[in-house]
C-alpha cells in the first residue's frame, strides 16, 4: 500500500491543523468540507468521522465506493504547511469499535447532544505538497514564462522612482 | 416462477446494469444463494467478540449462535447468514478468514472483503428479575431495537397465515411464557431499554413487532366488532407508555377528534416505528396519543387475487380494500413520510396463481408502489424467504432470479424520487432488508 511521509502523517496527528475533504456529485459538481476529527490508522490508511448521514460529503463519498471513485484531502497546518492526498473510500463504520472511538471523541468535543453518522476509511493512493514555496519553486521550473517579471527572483534591481513617475 | 427462462448470473447482471451499486446486486444475491461461514470466519467471529452462544439463554442444550451481523466495506449488510432452514437459489457463498480479514468467496474465488459487526454488551445482561435481555429485546443487528408486541399470529392459529411466513415456526428468541404483556415484562422491557441505551452510539430507531391479532377486545368470538384489532393495540399502547419512561420527549397540546384544539396534552413523538396490522383510525389516534411516530402497514402482494390467495387471514380480516384504507388513514393521522408499507417481493411469482412474467409481476407491484406514493406513503420492498415452517417452504416455491429484484430496485426509487418521499426509519442501516433504502443512500 501506498505509505504516507512522515511529515504528512504528523501532519494529519496535528488537532490543530486543517483538514478538508473533497468529493463530486453525480454531474461532477465539487463539494469541500472542512472535518474536525482525523486520524490515520495502523494499515496505512485514512479514517475520519463523518456528522451526518444526509450530508452531501456523505452522499459523495457512498457514490465513490460503490463505482471506484476517487475523493481528496487536504491537510494545512498552522505554519502554511499543505498537502493533498488523493485516495479512494475504502470502508464505511457505523458500528464497531472504531466508530465508538470516534463517536466518543465527538462527545468529548461536541456535548452529550452531538451527532455522529459514521467514519469513513480512506485508502491513499497519491500525495501532493501543496505548500506555497514548495508549488513556487516547482512551477518556476516546469513553466518559466509563467513567472511574472517584476518579480525580485527575476529582476536584477528595482526602480527607485518608478511610482513617482506615474503620479506625475 | 412458471416460465422456464435463463437467468442472468451476478456478473451478467452486472454489465447489464452498470448504473446500479455492484455491491447491492451481490447483496441481493447473498439473500438468494445464501452464506456459510468457514471453521475459520467462526473463529474470526469470536475473536472479534461478534459471536455469542444463545443457547443458554433459550434453555437449548444445542449451541444456538447468534453473529454480530456481516457487512460489505460500504455498511451495506450482506444477507443470507443462517440459511439452513432456508430455500435457495444455486450455490452458497462462503465467508472465510484469509491473511487476518475476512472475505466473501464464490467457490475459490475472492469476490469481496467484509467485515463483523461485535454484538453489543446487553446480549450478556440479565434483568433484575432475571429474564435475559436477548430475549427482551428481539433484534439482534446494530441500530435497531425491537421489541416483540405479543409473540403469536392470529391468522397462524386459523390456518390462515401468510404463505411466505414462518413467524410462528422462528422467533424463539423472544417467545415468552404470557403471550401478552404483563407488568413484569413491561418491567423487563424498561430496564433493558435503559441499560442497552448505556451503550453509546449504538441505537437509532425502536421497531415494535407483532403477529396479527384481529380481535376486538370487547367482541369476544365476534371479531368484526366495533373496533377490530383493538387486541392488538392495547398491547402495543401498554409498551408504549412503558418506552414514554426512557425518553425525553415533552407531552404536547392534544387536538380533539373533530380537529379543534383541546385543553389535555398527549404523549410528543418517542422514536418508535409500530410494524402493526392494519388499525381502524379510532385505534391509530389512540397509537399517535400515546407518542408513535411511525406506522408501517404492510400490504405484502399488491395484486388483488394474489393477495387473496397469498395472505388469507388479512383477506379475511377484513380484506384489500379495509388494509388499503387502514394505511391510507394512518397519513392523516401520522403526517407524511410517517407512513410506510412493504412488499414481500417475489411472493406474486409463486406457483401455479402468480404472475407468469416477470414484467407483469413489476407493473403489478410498480402500479401499487405509485398509488401508495401519490398518497403520501412510501413502499419498501424486501425479499422472499422460503423458510422451514411456512407454507411456500411446504409447497417448494422457487426464488425468483436476482435481476427481477435489480428491476423493481430501480423501479421503486424512481418513484422515491418523482414524490419526493423517504422512509429513513426503515432505512439501510436498520436491518438490511430494504433494497430501495440502500439506493435512498444516493439522496442528501
Ligand atoms: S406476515 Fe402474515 S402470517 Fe406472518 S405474522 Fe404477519 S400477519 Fe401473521
């Protein structure tokens, strides 16, 4: 199985950090979601607690497993560290120790009156850092002309009064 | 089924429907070829605490063990565990424990991987008065609670029972000494409610469960009375009040019968679906002051001669259009979404009255499913079972092949959708038999 670097691993174990999950409808429509509780298991893979049962992540997410679709998460850390994993739902908890661990969680966090659908496993297959620096460099390489030229990596030296000019 | 024609295997149906949820078209073909678990997936079972031996419990000197229930990878429940005493279609499936998971095999071949569900703690507790609550609470999958009304069917005593049926023949779970309730088991009830509502994250829905009963109470021999099936209604009132002590829900501004507003207060909606005969609307005020949120009816064959020939006693008692008018009622009283019926698919195929063709029988079942929805009621479907102990079992009746039920699936949610109804509360997570629920998954 695909294994995840460390860095995105401690990364994703990071209460703090962000944690989106993109999945699409039947026409192909995107949906993001932002997901509280995250962890990654033993095996390798992805498991996160889903709230509702009627949530369009959720209907996504049943669509994607039952015709091989894929689904994507993207994890931001507090520093602007980014990354997306692009995976495949592999199994879907709402029973079973799993489910109670994050159930449970969901208690501590949101009261005796929270809801919990189910959690869903994600096997990854690809990932991507999507940090700003680290995207910087690489599109700088792979498509030079995109790079705008007043940029101070490109340019040798800055016009003192360039300003000035225009405001006259 | 009469005709002699070639039925499609899993994977020709498959291809033919690309659209329709693989894992559903083998879920159905679980409950038709049924599933039997290898020394091994038993040993997977215990070690994953989803077995328990019933036996003791039920007084058997024989192991009686009760699985924790199957599922595939997406929750969907796989069907057709414990098919010993049941008639199938070709060969069974088998589940085995291969490199530490368990899978779903055809003959050698891996088809798909799966997973045991545990059996929740209440199956080990016993009442304060010593009575085991497995026996209390008869379901025995995740989510649901059922609870057993009265443990007999009238039409079974009249020979007169639904012909899929082995209600009578199966149960023993929940079979009590006193067939109705007393004040010790409504106690039972209480306490095992409360005591499995410790376990957290494991309940969403309460079935109450019966046999038939068409007798009035004060008509003793004479069951058309004022109003029939008040046996049966006094039962599940005297479970209900004892459920209004688990809840939280307030007591509401009750509404005279003529609709004006009165200045006594009833029970507020508990969480609780009655799966009930069909009750006169004197007898569903009464369920919906006690606090029933839901009513399920069910009409079973939705052919008029078929349900004649197929279910006897509900044609005696008191006939299509008295059931058809019962459920029609319960929308007026329950609200919409609140009322729902079920087709035993497959029955309408059974030889020599059913239908010959198997697009007669889902226009049949289709016109019936439509004529519910344009009334505000939702139909499920489930499976025909040929068990030991009724009388299609007897008679050797054939399952009808497993495209029949890709096509009524569809069919069935088509018109989910055109009238925009749901039925969440028999929905895929309660017991799995309702395959229109699973494709109900697809709806936000
Ligand atoms: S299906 Fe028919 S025979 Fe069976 S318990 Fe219900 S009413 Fe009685």
């Amino acid at each position: 199985m695909f294994k995840l670097p460390k860095e995105v691993v401690d990364l994703i174990n990071d209460p703090e950090s962000i944690k989106i999950v993109a999945t699409a409808d039947e026409k192909g429509n995107p949906h993001c979601a932002v997901k509280d509780f995250f962890t990654l298991l033993e095996d390798g893979n992805l498991a996160f607690a889903e709230e509702f049962e009627g949530s369009q992540t959720n209907v996504n997410l049943v669509r994607a497993i039952w015709f091989a679709k894929n689904v994507e998460l993207t994890v931001r850390g507090k520093d602007g560290t980014t990354y997306q994993i692009k995976g495949k739902p592999y199994k879907y908890f709402y029973t079973g120790p799993l489910f109670e661990k994050f159930y449970l969680a969901a208690r501590e966090k949101w009261g005796p009156d929270s809801e919990l659908a189910g959690v869903w496993v994600i096997t990854p297959e690809e990932v991507k850092n999507e940090t700003y620096e680290v995207r910087k460099k690489e599109e700088d390489k792979k498509h030079p002309f995109f790079r705008h030229l007043d940029r101070s990596s490109v340019r040798r030296t800055k016009i003192q009064n360039s300003k000035s000019e225009i405001s006259n | 089924m009469n005709e002699v024609i070639h039925e499609l295997s899993f994977e020709e149906v498959a291809k033919k429907y690309p659209d329709f949820p693989r894992t559903v078209i083998r879920k159905i073909d679980t409950s038709l070829r049924g599933v039997i678990l290898t020394e091994k997936a038993l040993e997977g079972a215990k070690e994953e605490g989803a077995f328990y031996d019933v036996s003791h419990d039920l007084g058997r000197e024989t192991h009686k063990p009760v699985l924790g229930e199957v599922f595939f990878r997406d929750g969907t429940y796989l069907l057709g565990l414990n098919c010993e005493e049941s008639r199938l279609k070709g060969k069974p499936y088998f589940l085995d424990l291969i490199d530490g998971k368990l899978w779903l095999l055809d003959g050698e071949n891996l088809l798909e991987e799966v997973y045991f569900a545990p059996v929740p703690a209440f199956f080990r507790k016993k009442t304060s008065r010593g009575t085991p609550m497995i026996k209390v609470i008869s379901s025995k999958v995740p989510n649901r609670i059922s609870i057993n009304i009265f443990t007999y069917c009238q039409f079974f005593r009249e020979k007169l029972p639904c012909k899929y049926c082995s209600y009578m023949a199966n149960g023993s779970f929940s079979r009590r000494k006193d067939e109705i309730h007393t004040p010790e088991s409504l106690e039972d009830i209480y306490e095992t409610v409360n005591e499995i509502l410790e376990e957290e994250g494991k309940w969403t829905n309460i079935n109450l469960i019966s046999g038939s009963d068409p007798r009035g109470m004060h008509q003793s021999g004479a069951y058309r009375g004022n109003s029939p099936y008040e046996n049966e209604v006094n039962e599940y009132i005297k479970v209900l009040k004892t459920l209004q002590r688990c809840f939280a829900t307030q007591r509401i501004p009750a509404v005279n019968r003529n609709g004006s507003p009165s200045h006594q207060t009833v029970q507020g909606s508990l969480p609780v679906n009655a799966i009930a005969s069909a009750f006169p609307r004197e007898q569903q005020l009464r369920l919906k002051e006690a606090g029933l949120a839901v009513y399920i009816s069910n009409i079973e064959v939705w052919d008029k001669k078929l349900f004649e020939w197929i279910c006897p006693g509900k044609a005696k008692y008191f006939g299509r259009q008295y059931w058809i008018d019962s459920i029609l009622s319960a929308v007026e009283i329950f609200g919409r979404g609140n009322v729902s019926t079920q087709l035993v698919a497959g029955a309408e195929l059974a030889e020599p009255y059913g239908f010959k063709e198997m697009d007669e029988a889902l226009a049949s079942n289709l016109e019936g499913v439509e004529f519910f929805a344009r009334n505000g009621v939702y139909t499920t479907f489930c499976i025909l079972w040929v068990d030991r102990g009724s009388v299609f079992y007897r008679e050797k009746q054939k399952l009808p092949p497993l495209e029949y039920y890709v096509k009524l699936a569809q069919g069935i949610n088509k018109i989910r959708k055109k009238y925009n109804l749901n039925a969440s509360y028999s929905g895929y997570r309660g017991d799995g038999f309702h395959l229109d629920m699973d494709l109900a998954r697809l709806a936000p």
